[in-house]
C-alpha cells in the first residue's frame, strides 16, 4: 500500500459512514468528521463539510448523464 492510500484510508476512517449515507441521527455528538468521503481518483478526496458522500455521488451520476 502506498503512503498516499494509507492517507486516504486515514481521513475515510474519521468521516462518519452513516452522515455520508444522509442518515447521522446525532450530528452535535458524534465523535466523526462529517465531511464528503467522495472519491475523486487516484491520491484525491473530496473532504469538503458542505455535503455528503452521498450527496456527491448523485452530482456525478448528473453530470454523466448531461454527457450523454
């Protein structure tokens, strides 16, 4: 594993899964950054607080589809 992917994994393992899935039931005391873990390629992550993974995701599957 490189040193890059490593941290990758770093910041996703503090972003809390189930704010990015939309659904965070306790926001003011989770003990995880609720931040975008979106993917963007290679060495690159999202990790804006503004929006969720989710949120993102449906963004790109728009954009490809105005490509097309």
């Amino acid at each position: 594993m490189t040193f890059i992917m490593f941290l990758l994994q770093q910041k996703e393992s503090k972003t809390c899964k189930f704010w990015n899935l939309s659904r965070c039931n306790r926001p003011d005391s989770c003990d995880k950054l609720h931040k975008c873990s979106f993917g963007l390629g290679g060495d690159k992550m999202c990790w804006k607080p503004d929006h969720t993974k989710k949120q993102h995701q449906e963004w790109q599957a728009e954009k490809e589809g105005e490509q097309n």
